[in-house]
C-alpha cells in the first residue's frame, strides 16, 4: 500500500521563500520533521560548528575531570566496548584519544559467545588484579547495575557512556553519559555509540589543550559506527556522516583503508550504503564468530601491512558468517511452513539449540522484511537462551520486551531492535506473554507495510534542477531516505523486460512535454501487464543516469499501481486543523502568501513613525514597576526543541517573535512536536485585524488557548497577559522589548530564548527597510531603461524583478522608500493608486546626487545603525543589564 505522507502548504510556502528551495523540496524537509526555518538552514547547512557543545552532557565535566586527573597521574584505564561495529568503533576511537593524550589505556571488546553483553565481572576481576582504577565503557553498561556496584564497591571508578534506552533506575557509575537518560541535559538524543565516544573524545582533547578541532581527526570512525549502528541520519548524526564519509575515503586509519580494499569499494564511491553493506559487514562478522578482537586490532594498528592481514580475516569470517546465516534462514522458515499458527502469530518468536548466536539478529531481520512482523530468534544452550529481536514501524520492540521482563534474565535495546537472555524453561510462556501483548498493541488488526510517497509530482517537474536540489538533502540513510516521489496517471510510451530473465522494466514514461526514462529493478513481471497507451501511476526515486559520458534524468521505479492504492494521508492534519490559527485571509489569499508576513513588524512601525514624523522624537521605554523573572536562555542550542518542551509544560505562555511568518512556522512546530496540544495553539501578528486579535486574547485567557503566538505591538493592542512569556527572536529595539516585559503578569517568567543566530535575519530584515546604494542605483537604472515619462508601474512586479535581481530581502515596502527617496532628491514624482504607480522622471541631474540629501535616506540609516548597535547589546550583555534604566528607540 503507498501512503503519500500529507503536505502542509503553509510551512511549504514558506521554506521555499525563506529557504530558497523548491515546494518539492520543502515538503520532503518537513517530512523529515523539520517545521522551521531555523531547523531547515541547518539541514541544509550541516557543519561541523553546529554541533552542541559536550559538557552539555550532565556528567561531561565529571567524567573529563577523572580521566585526565588519571592520565596525569599514570592510572590503568581500560576502554570497554561491544562487540558489535558500533561498540568496536567507539572502543577503537576512544582508545586513540587517550593514547594521544598519553594515557596508560587498554582496549576491550567481549566475545558474544562468552561473556556476552555489556561489562562481564570476570572481566572486571582480571582487571582489578592488573591495577586498573578506572573503566570507560562505550555502547554498553546503562543497564549493567549489578556489575556497576561491584566495581564500586572494590574501589574501580566506572564511567559509562552509551546510547541505549536506560533502565529505570540509573547504575551508580561514577558518571554517566548517555543522551537517552531524562536528565542527561544533551539536546541530540539519537547519537550511536561511537557518536558519544566522539563527545566524550572532544570534551578530553579540548580539557587538555588540544584546541577545538582535534575532536575532527576521528570522524572516519565516529561515521563509521554511526551507519553502522542505524540511527537515525538527522541532526547531529546527518552532521557526523557528512562530514564523516570524505574522511573515510580520505582513509587516513590503515585499518580503514585495508577493510574498504578488501571490500572492493571504490574510494570516490564510498557513501552510507557501502558502509552499510560493505564495511559494517566485516566489523561485525567478528563479533559474531566469535573474535571481536580482531576487528578492534584492525582499527587501532598502524601497520598497513598487518591491516591488510586481518582485513582479509574478517572478510573470511564475513563469508562464514553468510553460510551460516544462511542455515539458520533455512531451518527458521521450515519451522514456520510446519506450524502455520506461528507464521499467522502476530510475532515470529522461535528458539533452537541448533542456532549460532552470532546471527539470530541478523535472520530476524530476514524474516522480518519477508512477513513484515516483528521476529524474534533465540539460540538456546544448556539451560539458558540467547535472543534477538527485529520489529516494524509501529510496534516497539523494547516496550514489548519491558512488559515481559519477569521472565527475562536480562534485555535491552531500541524500539526497532533488541537482545535479551532466558531462561530456557521460560521460553514457550514469554512467547505467549509477547503474543498477547502484541494482539493488544495492535488491536489484533495486521500491520501492513507502507511505501511513505513524499509528495505527488507531475512528470514536467522531474528535472536535473530538481535532482541537485534533491542532493541538498544527502547523506540519506535511516529517518533521511532518498526520497520518494509518486506521479498519477504518467503515460506509457514503452515498457519491456530486461536483464537475465527480464526480471526488470524498462520504461519511457511522458507527460504532457517531456518524456523520461524508467527503470523497474525487479519489476520485469509488470511487463506483460502494461500496455502502451495507458496511464500508469508510479512510486520513483529522481536520479542521473550517466552511460558514455551522456548525462540524462532518469526515474529508478520502485512500485506501479492504480490510484486506488494510495492510502488516505494520515498523521499530520491539513494545515486549517492543525492549529486554531484564526489566519487572516484578504482577497482570497492564505495568511502565509502574503508579501508583508515576512516584513518585520519593526519594519512597519519604523514606516508609520516615518509618516507620522514621529521619528524626530524619541520613544522612552521605561522599565515596568513590577517585577518580572528573567530567566537568560540566549544561545542555550536546540532552540526549537527546548520551545516545543516549554509550550508542553502544561501552563499557557505567550510566544513573541519579530516577524508573522515565524509565528506560522513556529505554532506548526509546537503542533506536530505535542500532538496533545492540537487546537490550543494559535497564532496572530501586526496584520491580524483587529477583531480577531481581540477574540484570541479573549480565548487566551479564558484558557480556551494554551499558546498563543505573537508579534510584541500586536500584544499590546490586545492587551494580552501571562505568567509565562518567551521572547523567541532577537529584539530590533527597545520599544519592541518593553511590549514584550509588559506583556508579564507581574511576577511571572520571562524567558529570553533569541541568539546569535538571528542577528542575519535581522539585519536581513533591516535591509528592507531601509535600502542601500547598490538597491538604488539598479531600481534608477531600471525604472529610467523601462519606462518613458509618465510610466505605469505594478508595484508587485516591480518588486519581484528587483528580487530576481538579487534583492532578495526587499519587498514592496522598501520599493516604496526608494521611491520616497527619489522624489526627496527630485529624480522623479509618483503618484501611486493602490498597486498601480505613475512615475515622471526629472531631468538628469548635471551632478551626481548625495544620498544623504535626502531626509528619508538619512533618517534610515541611522534608525538602521541604531538598531544593530542595540541587537549586538542585546546578545552580549549580561541579562541584568538588559532592563536596568530607560533607554530611547
């Protein structure tokens, strides 16, 4: 079945404005769950300097602290990992930080088949005989409490770091990093393993005086572990892999360069799939044969030569590992053909003796792409069993496992995969226990798998333009797949089966101008089923197909269907439904299409004052007699998460920004992060008539509006009030700040959540209002070559040809300035009715006129220089400061 996830056409339109980016590739970002601009620039930017600061992590600065109090002083420190690719290398990676820093560290990973997962006590024993004092476990240890306490109690420190879902109560590790953990204060929570290990890495280089970009020479591992491992690729980790991928190719580590050789990879080639399939693999066939060493030697050793030794061990072990999975596969899916009640079950759980343990995992996740149902397989020997599990979107996996933890020994993992061990009399009632939570969950109804269509597009609007935008969005891999577009009733020109068997389709596909090229991989059958001539809707992938140096667009065809398998949009609401939004809609246009939305409101105030000649005057902003809490969060990172965990907290609160299009972007982005809150969160700005900002402060305060989202003039005039405010955006002036603190109950909270970040949108903004020489000289220009004495002009399209000249952050209203300048320096009159301008132009003039001789032009620039002076105070200043004395706009 194909699901077209659903469009949400205001934040479209506004990504693509202020995003410079397509429709097409707006919807996809918000597929992605980014809602707003803030989010979306740093998708699209993904540099390393975006990366949150370690010792944001609770126990960072502890754990620095012991760690290098231990290099210092000569202490054994030992690295303990996993056996998997994400654990090696996050073992791997953080065993080179210390060896650089000097460090006495060893390095150890447990074998599957011994001591299993997670910190082994028998280990911890050697350990404590050899001297170590201190053990830094990576991708493991949250869930090892026993083995925590004892370490405790014979005088070992113990440092966790890890990324798997924490136990209810937290081991009393000497310091524990993990993002997962509620008050782990990290905002990312999607790091891998060996993404904490490069936090833990940074904040020690960075301690020890290594300066800030040491942290850099580890990303090739750090990439490596985070592909491996199938997080999430987004935020932090699309950043990591990124950055981490040319470093990869780069192969500066021996072991690296040896395993992507013996892999057959082509350097310039390596991207996330390659890791996927081709790097990972080999690091994880020694874990799960059994001699996890081996991969740890070949990301620690120096000597190619010895690289390329056990580089070619683990591809040996690798295919070993292919046959006997491929064993397991064949015994698993017997054993299901003979018992049709566990093939019909709502959960494959099977076990056997005959089943090496070091591949369970990966065959349930075979049986789960055959039946789309969660697997689970256990390997029993002797008395106990060793399980894996794989699931499906939909049905956590970890929860299921939670509910029946009475009858585990031991478990732990994500939503989407997890290990456990049982004992072995258990077994046949855990599996009935998992099916009766199952049918529960899922309401005994049959999950079925989706293909997730980003949006619907006509064949015309496939183009290599598209293609290079739609490359904006790599590296793709989990939670950011290539994406997926659907076309309905695309005409077939020509369909015939191709490759050994015509097991694939090859197909021209035409529109109503432009014809492309097609192919099915494993689509052949549809061959004999399709006839020339008629329409076909397709399920595709956008891509370049390059054949002796020809380059030509060319659509990878996943799925064919007819219009009746699309799914009816599910999940997020139309745009009307999603907030009580109460959007102002003139002549027919929606509230985000309108030109002034992205003027800020400072912008127009700043006009009206010109108008009015209230410019020569000052505007005193004395401080309030009340008292108002000031609670500094400037730069604090993961702005719009922490907006989202503000506006849950369960109390009304006005948001105040400086622009209405920030108001859209941002009532969606509380919306769709608190589903709760849908239809308690509206939105209103300086245009908003003024009836309905009367009826939304009203229904504000009756409560009937938990959030309320507005500009600061707009507050004012309608009087509203609240005991928590947040001041989202970076202030233009001083008028704009004291609407926002009299918009305090007295006592309550203001909360200043603006950065550095917003100074260039500001100073963007600015731009509009007050228009700068090469603006000028290009509109005189342009209006002289395009027009004759007593030209007409539509001021709409006047401004967008000045926008396609580069003017992007001028709209009509700095248009309009200009040509309040102009007349000033009588160039030219206007008289302007409505839209529509009538323009007659003086003689040139003999000299070339000042700028400045015109009073508008001055007092512009000046409002301009006051305003940057007073934004730049406004994000260094201590917060104290901020609201001491009167100060005049």
């Amino acid at each position: 079945m194909w699901k077209v996830k659903p469009p949400a056409p205001a934040l479209s339109r506004i990504f693509a404005r202020k995003l410079g980016v397509s429709p097409i590739i707006a919807q996809i970002l918000i597929n992605r769950g980014i809602h707003t601009i803030e989010q979306g620039r740093g998708f699209l930017g993904g540099e390393l300097d975006q990366m949150h600061k370690p010792l944001l992590f609770k126990d960072m600065g502890k754990a620095v602290a012991r760690i290098l109090k231990a290099v210092r002083t000569g202490e054994r420190i030992l690295v303990y990992g996993d056996y998997d690719a994400d654990g090696v290398t996050a073992a791997a990676l953080l065993s080179k930080v210390l060896q650089r820093l000097g460090a006495d560290a060893a390095s150890y990973v447990p074998n599957r088949l011994v001591e299993g997962y997670g910190l082994d006590l028998a280990v911890l024993q050697k350990e404590l005989d050899k001297g170590t004092s201190l053990v830094i476990t990576v991708d493991c240890g949250i869930s090892d409490l026993a083995e925590i306490r004892w370490a405790q109690e014979n005088s070992i420190d113990l440092i966790v770091t890890d990324h798997h879902e924490p136990p209810e109560e937290i081991p009393p590790a000497f310091a524990v990093i993990n993002p997962k953990c509620v008050d782990s204060g990290y905002p990312f929570k999607e790091l891998a393993g060996a993404g904490v290990a490069l936090k833990l890495g940074q904040a020690l280089l960075e301690a020890a005086g290594q300066g800030s970009e040491a942290w850099r020479d580890y990303l090739d591992l750090a990439c490596l572990g985070t592909i491996a491992d199938i997080v999430p690729i987004q935020g932090e980790n699309r950043i990591l892999v990124k950055h981490g991928l040319p470093a990869l190719a780069g192969a500066g580590c021996p072991g690296i360069q040896a395993l992507i050789e013996t892999s057959g990879i082509k350097d310039k080639d390596i991207g996330t799939r390659e890791v996927a399939f081709g790097l990972a693999p080999r690091l994880n066939a020694a874990g799960r044969t059994g001699a996890p060493e081996l991969a740890l030697q070949l990301l620690l050793t120096d000597n190619y030569g010895e690289a390329v030794e056990l580089a070619g061990r683990l591809n040996r072990a690798n295919q070993e590992r292919q046959r006997i999975e491929s064993a397991v596969l064949e015994e698993a899916l017997g054993m299901l053909d003979r018992d049709e009640g566990k093939k019909e079950s709502s959960v494959l759980a099977l076990a056997s003796e005959n089943w090496h343990p070091g591949v369970i995992g990966i065959v349930a996740s075979r049986l789960t792409d055959r039946f789309y149902k969660p697997a689970l397989l256990i390997s029993i020997e002797g008395d106990e069993g060793r399980g894996s599990a794989r699931s499906i979107p939909g049905f956590n996996i970890h929860k299921a496992l939670a509910h029946c933890q009475d009858l585990l020994l031991d478990y732990g993992g994500h939503a989407l995969a997890a290990g456990f061990t049982i004992k072995k009399t258990n077994i046949e009632i855990f599996f009935r226990k998992l099916e009766a939570y199952a049918r529960e969950a899922t309401s005994g109804e049959k999950l079925l798998p989706l293909l997730e269509i980003d949006g619907l597009v006509d064949i015309e609007q496939v183009s290599e333009t598209l293609i290079n935008e739609i490359n904006l969005l790599r590296p793709f891999g989990h939670a950011n797949p290539d994406p997926l577009l659907g076309c309905r009733g695309a005409r077939l020109i020509e369909s015939r089966g191709v490759g050994k068997g015509s097991a694939h389709l090859k197909m021209r596909l035409g529109g109503s101008n432009k014809i492309l090229d097609g192919i099915g991989f494993n689509l052949g059958a549809y061959a004999e089923v399709l006839a020339t001539g008629e329409a076909v809707d397709l399920a595709f992938v956008p891509d370049i197909n390059e054949y002796n140096g020809r380059r030509s667009v060319q659509l990878a065809v996943k799925d064919l269907g007819a219009p009746a398998v699309f799914a009816p949009a599910e999940g997020r609401e139309d745009d009307g439904d999603c907030l009580a939004g109460y959007c102002y809609s003139p002549a027919g246009e929606t509230d985000d299409e309108r030109d002034d939305l992205f003027v800020p409101e400072f912008v127009y105030k700043t006009l009206q004052k010109l108008d009015s000649g209230e410019h020569q005057g000052l505007v005193k902003c004395q401080r309030p007699a009340h008292d108002v809490q000031l609670i500094d969060c400037r730069d604090a990172g993961d702005r719009p998460l922490r907006l989202a965990g503000l506006a849950a907290a369960g109390e009304p609160a006005l948001v105040i920004t400086s622009c209405g299009y920030q108001n859209v972007e941002l009532a969606h982005h509380i919306v769709l992060s608190n589903p709760s809150l849908r239809g308690k969160v509206a939105f209103c700005h300086y245009h908003t008539p003024g009836e309905i900002k009367n009826k939304l402060a009203s229904l504000f305060q009756a409560g009937e509006i938990d959030i309320l989202l507005t500009t600061p003039a707009a507050a004012v005039t309608a009087g509203l009030c609240a005991e928590k405010v947040l001041l989202y955006h970076l202030p233009y002036c001083l008028e704009s700040v004291h609407h926002t603190y009299n918009c305090v109950s007295p006592g309550g909270r203001l909360y200043l959540l603006y950065g550095a970040g917003d100074l260039q949108d500001n100073l963007d903004g600015l731009e509009s209002l007050a228009p700068g020489r090469e603006y000028m000289a290009y509109l005189y220009r342009m209006l002289r070559r395009e027009g004759k004495q007593g030209a007409v002009f539509n001021i709409d399209i006047l401004a967008k040809a000045m926008s396609d000249a580069g003017f992007y952050h001028a709209g009509a209203c700095t248009l309009q300035m200009a040509l309040k300048i102009f007349v000033e320096l009588e160039l030219l009159t206007c008289h302007n009715e409505g839209k529509i301008l009538n323009i007659h132009f003086m003689p040139p003039p003999a000299q070339k006129k000042d700028l400045f001789q015109a009073q508008t032009y001055k007092v512009l620039t000046q409002i301009k220089k006051d305003s940057i002076q007073l934004m730049r105070d406004f994000l260094s200043a201590p917060v104290y400061n901020l609201f001491s004395q009167g100060v005049s706009f």
